[in-house]
C-alpha cells in the first residue's frame, strides 16, 4: 500500500525539482531560456496568473504524471523484477513521449495567446531543452520508483 501512496508522490516532487533545474538552469546546460510557467499559464488562458499558483499546480501535475507513469510500467507484460537501471531506463523513455507529446499540445493550446513568441513553434535548441526536461523528470521518478520497488515491495 505504501508504494502506491507515498513514493509517487515523492517520485513526482523530485522529478519536478529535476525537470525545473534543468529549465531553470539553461545556462549550465548551454540552453535557451523557455519560461515554461508562462508557457503553462497560457495554456489555462491566462495572460498574468500568479506565478506561485502556477508553480504549485506544476508540482500537482507532476505528481500526478508519477503514478500515471507508474501505471503504464506496470501495465507493460514481461518484466516481473526487472533491475533499478531498468526502470530508470523504461521511465526515461515514457518521459521522452510525454515530452514530445506536451511541446505538441503547447504548440496548438498557446498559438494565438502568447506574447513570447506569436508564431507559437519551438526552435530545435528548445526543443531539445524539453525533451532534456522530461528524460530528466522521467529518468528521476524512474529511480525513486526502482529503489522503493526494490526495497518496499
């Protein structure tokens, strides 16, 4: 019972920790600047949000997306004890898809409401950026998932 209580959840603050140091940190990662809490604000429509009530419901979100990645290994025939490196591994991979699966969604939500770029596309740098961002927060909740799996399970 706790596997599916507390450790997504930890897995989901962690990884979102990773995925906004990442975003947050372009300059150490030779990145462009994204303002991803911008970006998320105007999914929702709103042109000036608190960037506080954004930041939250992108943690919430997070948590959120840890057991939905739970889920889906679970689902997945084939691995009963499957090692921690693999699950950091099988996690990455669903943090891939999920990351090339937001940049579509936020291309068409964003498109005629966000002043930072009107034409509402992703230059390849950002992209990468992204994709960066969600191996990391993929590859994170894979590791915290592994190591509770190994020990708690």
């Amino acid at each position: 019972m706790l596997f599916w209580t507390v450790f997504p959840i930890l897995a989901g603050v962690l990884g979102v920790l990773v995925m906004n140091f990442i975003l947050r940190e372009e300059r150490l990662f030779h990145l462009p600047a994204l303002h991803f809490i911008s970006r998320l604000g105007f999914v929702f429509g709103k042109e000036s949000g608190s960037k506080v009530g954004l930041r939250i419901l992108h943690f919430l979100i997070g948590i959120a997306f840890a057991y939905l990645y739970l889920a889906l290994f679970k689902t997945v025939p084939g691995f009963r004890n499957p090692g921690v490196f693999m699950i950091i591994m099988m996690f990455g991979f669903i943090g891939i898809v999920h990351g090339v699966l937001s940049m579509m969604f936020m291309v068409v939500a964003t498109d005629e409401r966000m002043p930072i770029r009107p034409e509402g596309n992703f230059e390849p740098a950002e992209m990468i950026s992204y994709i960066l961002a969600y191996l990391g927060y993929g590859a994170t909740v894979g590791l915290v998932i592994g190591i509770a799996s190994k020990f708690f399970s």
